[in-house]
C-alpha cells in the first residue's frame, strides 16, 4: 500500500521558521520526483516545490523562492520542506505529492501574530 505521510506543521509568528516532513512507503521513493503543494481555505491548491529523484535539481513557486527548500533522504523514503521568513499568506494544509503514490492527508501550518 503506497502512503505518503506528512508532519511538522503548526503555528508560528510571522518570520519564524518550520520545518514539514513527508515519509514515504509502499513504492520507490528513491525513483520518483516529489512536490509539495499547499490549499488555504477557500483557494486552489497550489504548487509550492519539486525535487527530482535524485534530489540534483528543484523548482519553486515565485511565492516562496528564497525562503522555502525543498530536499530528500532516498534512504529514509523522507522529503522534507525548510520553511523560514513565514508570512501570514503561506497559511495552508501543506501537502505531499508523488506522481506514484498520490497525495498524503496534508499537515496545516498557520502563520499569525
């Protein structure tokens, strides 16, 4: 059964840091690109990054170019995204993506005074 996992996400004050992780199994991980997409209340879900399977080469969303990283552990099946100078817009359930196994269930991070 293929299942992506997401964690790390909360609250945070605008300019503060989190750090979201994807775990992965049921598939090869290490043989397939990854994304991270997020959906605020209301809106389109939206890309944020993408990480090819090697992890030699990423794409991001004008909206979190320089603040936002998006890596990989093929050993450990885990993707990860850096999130640091948070804003309140990038308030959303933040989801994991895999062309193999689909979406995870999202893990919702929220950025407020």
């Amino acid at each position: 059964q293929m299942q992506l996992v997401e964690s790390g996400g909360g609250w945070v004050q605008p300019g503060g840091s989190l750090k979201l992780t994807c775990v992965a199994s049921g598939f090869t991980f290490s043989s397939s690109a990854m994304n991270w997409w997020r959906q605020a209340p209301g809106k389109k879900r939206e890309f944020v990054a993408a990480i090819t399977s090697d992890g030699g080469s990423t794409v991001y969303a004008d909206s979190v170019k320089g603040r936002f990283a998006i890596s990989r552990d093929n050993d450990n099946s885990t993707l990860y995204l850096q999130m640091n100078s948070l804003k309140p817009e990038d308030t959303a359930v933040y989801l994991c993506n895999s062309p193999k196994a689909g979406w995870g269930q999202g893990t919702q991070v929220t950025v407020s005074s």
